[in-house]
C-alpha cells in the first residue's frame, strides 16, 4: 500500500545526497518496495540516486517512474526509456507512466511504443499520470495488446477532488489509483484531525492520513521523505487499519 515518491531528491548537494539515498534504502528494508521516479525529477538525477538505493536489491524493489509528454513521440518513447534504464542501472522499469497528458502527440502514437517496450521486456506494465476519465479512456483505446494499470493522480485526506469522478471510475475499471502528495507535500493539517483519533491508534497526523489515504481498495500512495525518521514513521503507518466509521468520520471533518 506505500511506496515512496523521489521528487526533490537528487537536486541537493552531494552530502544530502548519500542521507536521501540512505532513507531509501531504509524504507525498502520497512517494506516500502515501491519506488516512484520520473525523467524529470532532478534532470535524472533522483533515477541515478534510486539506482544507487537499490544496487543489490534489485528483485526486492518494484521500480516506478515516467516519461514527460516533450518525448511523447513514437522515438521520444524509445530514447527515454532507454536513458531511465541506463539511469536507474536496471534491466527493466516494471511501471512506465505517461506523467501527465500531452496536447501535441497523438496518444496513438506514444501507446505504440509503450506497447513496443512491453513487448521487447523493456518496461512491464504501463501507467498514466494526472489523465481524466476521458483521457485515460482515449489512452485505454490506444492499446490493442495491453491495458492501462494504474494512474498516478494528486490525493490526500486534504485534496480529495477526484473522489467525484475520476477515482470511482478507476475504481470500477480496475487501475490502481497511485496517490502523489498523499501528505499534502509536508503541510499536515495539524489541529484539524482529532487528537482521540491520534491517541486510539497510537498514530502520528502522517500516519494517520497515510492510513485514511490508502484505506479504499486499489489505492496506494508514495510519500516522499527525506528523512529517515520520516521514512520509519510512514513504513509503519498501515500495520493497523483504522475503523470503518473512524474513516468516514475524518473524511467527513474535511470534506
Ligand atoms: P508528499 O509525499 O505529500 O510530502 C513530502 C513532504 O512531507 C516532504 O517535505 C517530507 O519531508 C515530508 N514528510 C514525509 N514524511 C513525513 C512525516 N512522517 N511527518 C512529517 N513530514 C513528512 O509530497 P510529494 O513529495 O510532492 O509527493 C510524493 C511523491 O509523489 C513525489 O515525491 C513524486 O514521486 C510523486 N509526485 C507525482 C506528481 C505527478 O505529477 N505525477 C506530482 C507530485 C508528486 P522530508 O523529505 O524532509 O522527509
């Protein structure tokens, strides 16, 4: 249910460098096995740093990461994906997203070479990012030979706009909903989630809206952390699920 998001990590200087990488490994030991990059993210430098985390591990890790609609084409696809491959220092990337739709490209043409790095073992499932029903269902229609898994799409207990549409339909048609900002980028809400809640679950406010983010079905997050303390507060966060009515009632606090 909880990955971990590398935005922001690999712009800093060498020494924070060796600490991010450091709270990557540590959070793939808690089992936070998921890894979400992108090409984008510190101009390749977070994939360079995630290959680095996960050197000698690689089986145990679940690597993630995207592609950005400038190298949407049919070759943009290809030359990308081998650049992340060769930045990560992997073999294959097992979840490739579109990381947010492309108003250029023809989507046929970008799922043509998807469906071509699927094929030749490059990449092993194909994901979006920030698409709306209707352009994951255009997306969908793009790909004769494999289907969508996932969309990568903003959710959190304090952002919940895609609760009236894009998340149900996800839901109904099987994509994983991967959560990004599921901490609301570090801006807990503090005061606002009931401090009994916090004590009856023993949980911190992260933990907590970790827990609520990740409570329905076929909803995952990637937080980000930095910090390894961070990172063992959030590995822990889904041990104990919280309550049926306990859920209903947060959601209801900041609905
Ligand atoms: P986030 O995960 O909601 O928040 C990250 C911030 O929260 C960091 O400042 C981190 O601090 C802090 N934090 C982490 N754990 C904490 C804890 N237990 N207590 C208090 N603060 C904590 O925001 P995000 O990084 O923007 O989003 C997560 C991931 O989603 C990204 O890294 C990226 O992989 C992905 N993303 C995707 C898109 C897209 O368009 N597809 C857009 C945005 C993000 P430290 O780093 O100091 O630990």
């Amino acid at each position: 249910m909880l990955g971990m998001g590398t935005w922001e990590i690999g712009d800093a200087q060498d020494e924070k460098r060796a600490l991010e990488v450091k709270a990557l490994r540590r959070g793939i030991e808690l089992g936070m096995s998921m890894i979400d990059s992108a090409e984008m993210y510190g101009y390749g430098n977070a994939e360079k740093l995630v290959g680095q985390a996960i050197k000698g591990i690689r089986d145990d890790v679940f690597i993630a990461t995207k592609v950005s609609p400038e190298h949407f084409s049919y070759e943009g696809i290809l030359s990308s994906c081998e650049s992340s491959i060769r930045r990560l220092g992997v073999e294959h990337i097992d979840l490739y997203q579109l990381h947010w739709p492309s108003h250029q490209v023809p989507i046929g043409e970008t799922m043509k070479a998807m469906e071509e790095l699927v094929a030749h073992g490059k990449i092993r499932y194909i994901g979006v990012s920030n698409f709306s029903v209707a352009q994951t269902l255009k997306a969908r229609e793009s790909l004769p030979r494999s289907e969508i898994a996932s969309n990568q799409i903003r959710y959190s207990l304090t952002h919940r706009s895609i609760e009236s549409g894009l998340l149900p339909f996800c839901e109904r048609e099987k994509l994983t909903v991967i959560a990004y900002q599921p901490l609301d980028s570090g801006k807990l809400p503090g005061s606002k989630i009931p401090q009994a809640l916090l004590e009856k679950y023993s949980m911190t406010p992260a933990q907590l809206m970790l827990n609520w983010v990740t409570y329905r079905n076929g909803v995952v997050a990637i937080p980000k952390a930095a910090n390894v303390e961070h990172v063992e507060e959030n590995a822990v966060a889904v041990r104990t699920r919280i309550s049926a009515d306990d859920y209903r009632a947060l959601s209801r606090i900041f609905e």
